[in-house]
C-alpha cells in the first residue's frame, strides 16, 4: 500500500492534505551559512509560528529540500512538526557542489556506499549529527525522499555518480525524488538520465523550472513524465511580466497532472516570523486570489493535492 514518510511517521497520501512541494523549513548554521548567513533558519519557535499561520489557512505539508550535512537538522525538523501540527517531509540526497567544502566525503564514497547512506536515512532514520561528526547517532526520524542537484553546467562525472546512487536508492526503498535546476538548465538531460537508469519518472520532480520562460520547453519536459515544480512566482520583478503565471495559463490545461507549486524560502529574509516577506501563507493568499483572477483556480486540487500525493507517495515495491 502507497504512504507518504514524514518526518513523525508515515501517513496515507491522502492525510497529506494542502501540500508545499519544495521548501527550506529548518536550515542549520553549516557551511552554506558562512558565506550566506540570511540562509539560516534554526529558531525552532520563529519557524514554528510562521507554520501555524500557514495550518491556519488549510495548509498540511511541507517537503523540506534541504538534504544531508549542508544544514540539515532534522530534530529541529520534527519539533517545528509537533509543535505545529504540519506535516514535513525531511530528504536525504546530496545538494550542489557549491554547499559543501572542496574535500567533502561527497567525492570520496563511492557510489555504493552513497546508497547506502541514502537506504538507512530513508529505512533506519537520519542521524541526528548530520554527518558532521565522527559517532552517527540515528533518530527515529526518516527521509521521504531522495534529493540531486546540477548547475549551469553540463552534468559532471561526479555529479553521475550522485545520480546512480540516488537512483540506486529509489529503486530499493520506492522514495521520491526531487532535484534542485539552476533556472531549468540540464533538466532535460536529468529527466534522460533517471530514465537510462531506470528510475520512475511518476515520482521524480524537478525544481524551479519556471525560470524558463518557454512553454514549448516545459512541454517537452513534462511529456518525458516527470513533475516540475514551479517557485518563481513572488520573484518576478514588479513592471514585469510574471512568468510563473504566465507558463500557467498555458501549461495547466493540458498539463496539469504534472505541475506543482512551492515557495523555495531559503532566506530568512522572506519569512514573515522573521521580518520579511512575502511569508509562507503567499500561495494561499496572492498566488490563489492571482490564479482566480486568471481563472486558473479549477485546478488548485491539482497542484496542491493529488499531484503531490501521487508524486511523494513511495512506490509499491
């Protein structure tokens, strides 16, 4: 039977509820924060606060995308979740080169010995160190998913190795995949890639597609079977043209079973709790009102529960 792994124990895709499908709910100070410290989010009650907001608005799920020794914490995961009632889906996975220091263990383990970290992250739960340290002291809380990432560039032979162990990973737990694009660069070669591999594209999504402003492109994509996931909308320019919703008018109608919608906060300077903006609660407020303006709303259902259910459900083996 299909389930959903959150951080407090699996639940039934449809217990999933309202679902946010690429978020930074808890970054830890690491690496990534030293030369970016607005990445840091560790205020358990700031975080958990601004997640109640969201609960008070009908929102259920969040699938944070912050994966293995880069600022993961997933206590702090968990105790946003009881302390909030919302659900969050924690990764395991390996994020860009750029979030790691240049002699990381990355590039030393082999692709098996990837796997395996990735199987007990999803199988035994995440340790609670991050694998910062040289004891693995394991909770009781496990990844839902699998997360990857590609630049600019062409995908590397490191970056290959990262690929088979993540797909390695899928095939033996059934966990979802999300990866991280720069603006959509390389997702088509990601998408031929799981799929050489074997992967189901069902349940993988690739992420920040919409900064790619070619309907035609995002067709193509979509039509391999992967998700996309779309997050630029708050980050348009004002006097400018807002492409996110601009793709959907012209994506939904025919290619709404493979579109979801997130908020990709990795800055604190865009939590309301923090003193930012726009806040968690902008796609239940602006991006709805937005897409009932456009007559775009009959297919909230879509993108904000069934795709997600189906997408992060883990396989049945």
């Amino acid at each position: 039977m299909a389930f959903v792994r959150t951080v407090l124990g699996d639940i039934k895709p449809s217990e999933m509820g309202l679902t946010y499908s690429h978020e930074h709910v808890v970054i830890e100070e690491s690496f990534p924060t030293l030369t970016n410290p607005d990445f840091i989010l560790n205020n358990v009650e700031l975080i958990a606060a601004e997640l109640n907001e969201f609960y008070g608005l009908g929102g259920r799920t969040l699938v944070d995308t912050m994966p293995a020794n880069c600022g993961r914490n997933v206590v702090k995961l968990a105790a946003v979740s009881k302390n909030s009632n919302v659900n969050i889906i924690a990764p395991t996975g390996i994020h860009l080169e750029k979030y790691y220091p240049p002699n990381h263990w990355r590039y030393h383990l082999s692709e098996d010995e990837l796997t395996s970290l990735f199987v007990k992250d999803i199988m035994q739960g995440i340790d609670e160190y991050d694998y910062g340290c040289p004891v693995t002291k394991r909770t009781s809380h496990k990844a839902g998913l699998i997360k990857l990432a590609t630049g600019d560039e062409n995908i590397t032979p490191h970056q290959q190795k990262i690929f088979g162990a993540v797909v390695k990973a899928h095939l033996q737990t059934g966990a979802p995949v999300l990866t991280h694009t720069n603006s959509g660069k390389q997702a088509m070669a990601q998408a031929e890639l799981f799929a050489k591999l074997g992967a189901d594209l069902s349940h993988v999504v690739l992420s920040h597609i919409d900064k790619n402003k070619d309907a035609g492109f995002h067709k193509e994509l979509m039509q391999t079977g992967v998700y996309v996931e779309y997050d630029s909308h708050f980050r348009w320019k004002a006097g400018e043209e807002n492409w996110t919703y601009a793709l959907l008018e012209k994506l939904l109608p025919d290619y709404a079973n493979r579109i979801v919608i997130g908020m990709d906060m990795a800055r604190n300077t865009y939590w309301r709790s923090y003193g930012g903006k726009p806040g968690l609660i902008f796609l239940l407020t602006t991006f709805k009102q937005e897409l009932e303006k456009r007559k775009l709303d009959m297919w909230l259902e879509k993108i904000f529960f069934t795709n997600p259910q189906n997408l992060y459900s883990f396989k049945e083996k």
